[in-house]
C-alpha cells in the first residue's frame, strides 16, 4: 500500500526561515523552519493525506497502533511491545547551530529508561536523560552545497597544535594573556587527556562566569576575532575554519564551554551528496546546512554545550567515545544505476537516493529498490510514478509517501531525484 503523507516543519529557532520551503517547492512559513518530521515518533508523527486508506487513523502513529501488521509487516510488527516504526526521516535545515549531543548505546538507552522509571522521574522531565529505551544514531546526507558539523573528537596531536596557533596569536598580542591557556595545555598532557579536557571544561564553565575555563573561552573567542583581522591584511592565520567556527558559536552562545569543546573535534564542510554516519557515543554538532536525516526513532539526547537545556556530565562522560577518529564519512553502495544507498551498521535504517535523468533520452527512466521493511519516500525534485507488488502511487516534488513491506521491489518511473528510508535487514 501507498499512502500519502504530509507534516509541518518543526519550528525550532535555529532553523532557517526558507530552506526547506524553497526545496520542496512551498511557501515559507514566516517563522523558522528547522525540521520535517516524516515517521511515527510521538512528538510530531506524520499527517495522513487520505485517512480513508487506513481506516479513518489520522496519522502514522495512529494507523501503526491499530493495524500494526498492515503498517509495518508482521516481523517489525512483532519486534517491539508496543509495535513501532524503527526509524525517523526528516529534511533538516540549520541556519544556526544545534547543540553539542551525543546518543547512548542500545544497552546504556535500556538501563538508563529503567533506572530513571524506577527514580519516579517523569518522561517529561527537562532533567530526564532517557525518554525511551532505544539508541539513536543517525546519518545526514548534503543537500546545501555544503553543510557544516562538528564530529568525533580529534588526534590530540592536530588539537595540540591548534593550542600552539592559538599561543602564537596570544603572543603576537598586544596584551598576552599566556595563562588563560595554561590550564588546557597541561590537560592535554595527562594520560586521560580528552576526557580530563572535557570534565574540566563542563564542571569549571557551567559554574558560572568565573573561573579558569570562562577566561579561557573569553580569551579564545578574543584570539579567534584577532586572527580574522590579521587575515583581512593578508596574514596566513593557521586553522582558519576552526578560528571561524569558534567566532560564529560566540555570536550565538556567547560564554558557552562548548566554543573550546568545538576546537576538541572534528570540522567538516560536507559538499552535496556526502554523508556523514554517527553512531553511539560520538559527539557532534551540525552548524549550518541543509540535509536529509535518518535516525532510529529515539528522543533520547545526552548534551555536551551550546544550549540552555539541561547538561548531565556525569552520564554525558560515560557514553561519549573519547576515541580519536577521523571524519565519519558513510560512502554509497552502488546498488543500480541512478539508485545509491548508504547502509550503517545498525539494522534500523538505510537510506536510499534516486537519481533518474530524462534528458535527450525520449525514454522514461526507471529505478528499483527492493524492500526489507516499511518505508518512506520524498521527492526532493521532478515526479514519480511508484508501482510495487500490490498497487501504485504517483509523488511529485514536496510530497512524501509511505510504503507498506508487502510492496516488495519498488519501481520509481520519472524523473528528478527520491530519498526513501527503510530498514536494513539484509
């Protein structure tokens, strides 16, 4: 079955006022536009276009609870008390940055739900850490032509010498403040060095406007100003993407820890069509961007900065990996011509793209994905005509789909470029 399904974007301050409504062919809002929801998740589940299709439920979330086995097919169906969609798609669109976040491991997300249900702390809370018992990784393809994130922490020798850029710029000064960096570089000497580093700057910044890591974040920002002045006059300031990020993180979260955290980890500048894969306990932040997002349906968020919502270092230390690595790009699988998919290592979600181009063909193209579970579908440009085993449905740029498993192998004939998320059992 295909039913046609529809969501307002979420409204989030950080979001841009036009990204998503410029992509899909629709008229902007007015207000910000951070994020499309396109699943079941509680907090916003998907609108049904043609209730009639499923009984009279009005959304996703609706129909899966009443007819889980039509919905989802009988093996996701089974899987989980109460049935549930494994995965959430959503167009995001950030004009500012997110917060610095990391997601508990499957084992960690079902001992932390417990612990917090036995403690008497409601879902809801502002201070609850677990709100499910799931993990939630996640994957975010470019679609803007570049998309900017922090992820994963780096080798400490490229973050000592960002420290030793920054101590050169201190000294060419016209008032060195050397000992506000004192503090981080003795931190980085010691055998725990990332997670010391991230304890101090946490426990030390969140304590008020005082102290070592605020006159460090103070003089950071003052260093990262000055280098963007010497570089108008012509000056090669190293680590210039870093000294920019640290600027702009300033402007919106003036005094937050997580300016230094950010010069702890990975910066990337993904062009369109990459795809950055995060699993548990990688600690991240996108800045800037458009994209689609595919993650396993969880709410559950440690965060590490750059917010005013609520931080639990203590649990936020014990999930993040403090592993060096470098950037954690997903590639393509090439599964048919103009059909690429990007498959993480977790069974809840892949992301497929299809790409069909008519031009000087006279022909109308056609892809072909074949089905391990229920999936959705938005056409991001151009129209499609979708046919599987049991019926078809036709989408067109901004109009989203959902299909049920027993479809089996999809065919998308048209042309213009498809983002469908399914699951990823073999």
């Amino acid at each position: 079955m295909f039913v046609g399904i529809s969501n307002t974007p979420r409204d989030y301050a950080w979001g841009s006022p036009t990204a998503i409504a410029t992509l899909l062919g629709n008229e902007p809002s007015g207000k910000p536009e951070a994020e499309l929801w396109l699943g079941a998740h509680a907090g916003s589940p998907s609108k049904i276009v043609d209730p009639s299709l499923t009984g009279g439920a009005a959304d996703l979330a609706e129909w899966i609870a009443a007819a889980p086995e039509t919905a989802l097919g009988a093996e996701i169906a089974g899987s989980s008390t109460p049935p549930r969609l494994p995965f959430l798609l959503k167009i995001l669109a950030a004009g500012g940055p997110l917060s610095l976040q990391a997601h508990p491991s499957p084992e960690r997300a079902r001992a932390g739900f417990a612990l917090e249900n036995e403690a008497g702390i409601p879902v809801d809370a502002a201070d609850r850490n677990y709100r499910d018992p799931f993990h939630k990784p996640e994957l975010i393809y470019a679609l803007s032509e570049t998309f900017e994130a922090l992820c994963g922490f780096r080798e400490l020798g490229e973050i000592r010498r960002i420290l030793a850029e920054l101590r050169a710029l201190d000294a060419a000064s016209d008032e060195p403040q050397a000992g506000a960096l004192d503090a981080l570089e003795t931190r980085l000497l010691g055998p725990d060095a990332l997670h010391d580093v991230v304890d101090w700057l946490l426990r030390d910044g969140h304590g008020g406007d005082t102290g070592e890591v605020a006159w460090l974040v103070e003089r950071v920002v003052e260093l990262a100003r000055h280098a963007a002045y010497l570089a108008e006059g012509g000056a090669d300031v190293g680590f210039a993407a870093e000294l920019a990020c640290v600027r702009d993180l300033a402007e919106t979260y003036p005094g937050d820890p997580g300016i230094v955290l950010s010069l702890l980890l990975n910066h990337v500048s993904l062009r369109r069509g990459e795809v950055l894969y995060l699993p548990s306990g990688n600690i991240h932040a996108y800045l800037s961007g458009l994209g689609v997002e595919v993650m396993a349906a969880s709410d559950n968020v440690l965060r590490g900065g750059l917010t005013p919502k609520h931080i639990d270092i203590d649990e936020l230390l014990d999930v993040l990996d403090f592993t060096p690595l470098p950037v954690p790009y997903l590639p393509a699988s090439p599964d048919a011509p103009g059909v690429s998919v990007y498959r993480p290592d977790v069974p809840d979600f892949r992301l497929v793209r299809i790409d069909a181009d008519a031009a000087g063909t006279g022909e109308v193209p056609m892809r072909q994905v074949t089905l391990t579970g229920p999936a959705i579908a938005i056409c991001t440009a151009g129209g499609f005509l979708v046919a599987g085993t049991a019926s078809s449905a036709s989408v067109k740029r901004g109009e989203a789909v959902y299909i049920t498993p027993d479809e089996g192998a999809v065919t998308f004939a048209g042309a213009g470029e498809v983002f469908l998320a399914t699951t990823n059992t073999p």
